[in-house]
C-alpha cells in the first residue's frame, strides 16, 4: 500500500469521521505543532540513551500527545469511538514531575536563556513549540471544540519542558542565565 493518497493535492485533508478541511485549518494547525513537538521529544529521547531515567516518562508524554492529537481531529458532531483513550490525567501526570524536580533544585521566577546543554535546549525547542500548539489550538478551545483537559495538558506541557531544561542544567552543575525584563518607566517618577 502506498503512503501517497494524493487526497491532499489541492490543499485539503481529513478530520477524523472523513470531513474535509484547508490544511491550515486550525485543528490541523494545532495538530501540525503539536507532531512537530512530539517529533522533538523522539529526538530528545535519543539523545538521553535508553537508560536515562526520563525515559519512560518522556514515553507516556509521546503516547498522550498521540491521543491528544486524535482528540483535537475529531469535531464534536463526529462520532467518538468508545475506547478513544484519553489523556485526562496528563497535566496532574506533568504537575507531579515538575513538583520532583523543583524541590529539588527550587523554583525560578526569572527568564532564563535557552541553552546550558544539548538536552536542556532540545528541552526549550519542546516548550517553545508546544506554546506554538497551544496558540494555534486556541480557536478550536473557544468553539468548544475539544474537551477541557486538552487545554490543560497542552498548558502544563510547556511548563513541564520548562522545568525539564532547568533540571538538566541544575544536574550538571551549570548556572542559569538570567534574563531581566526590561522594565517601563511611568511618566513623571
């Protein structure tokens, strides 16, 4: 069987139950940035070796953006299947990890620059797209047309990344570049 279907020629694609959209429609949009995200945590993945013990963590996240992914393609008068998985529990799942890792190292209220170390920035490349995703999901989130717990993880998500990349320059002893805000001056003090 060929992977060309030659459906997509003229700018069209298929939500889950065969509806036809534009490619830039925004589940599609959405859907497209949050592969693109999951792509990125594969590529992580490799780079931390099968023993590292994010891992299987990092394996649930790729297996619950899938779902999510199936969430996001089916419009709400399409008819779910009854063993559609969910992913309901995805950000308590990122809130417990970040929780591990921040009593460990502490909490960061500054901006921090991408970097320290290969992971730590694939780990910024991961937020920085997942905040794409869930920017192009919004649409579909205020037409009520995704459960309230895809938000939710989307947004936890990029936290989780966040921390992730802070975790793994606190583990190898780098110092976090800080970033101070510009601050607006009122007129007249």
């Amino acid at each position: 069987m060929a992977i060309y279907t030659r459906g997509g020629d003229k700018g069209r694609t298929s939500l889950a139950g065969g509806i036809r959209v534009p490619k830039n429609h925004c589940r599609i949009e959405a859907n497209g940035a949050i592969d693109e995200a999951n792509s990125f945590i594969g590529l992580l993945r490799t780079k931390l070796g099968d023993e590292h013990p994010w891992q299987e963590r990092l394996y649930t996240v790729q297996m619950g953006l899938m779902h999510t992914m199936s969430h996001i393609a089916t419009v709400p008068e399409s008819p779910r299947p009854s063993n559609a998985p969910k992913v309901e529990d995805g950000a308590p799942f990122c809130e417990k990890w970040m929780e591990e890792m921040t009593q460990e190292m502490g909490e960061s209220t500054e901006f921090i620059l991408p970097g320290q170390t290969e992971v730590s920035a694939l780990c910024h490349i991961v937020r920085a797209t997942i905040r794409r995703a869930e920017r192009e999901l919004c649409p579909v989130v205020e037409e009520g047309g995704v459960e309230p717990w895809i938000a939710a993880y989307i947004n936890r998500l990029s936290d989780l990344f966040f921390t992730l990349a802070r975790y793994d320059g606190f583990k190898a002893n780098l110092p976090e570049e800080k970033v101070r805000p510009f601050r607006f001056r009122r007129e007249g003090r």
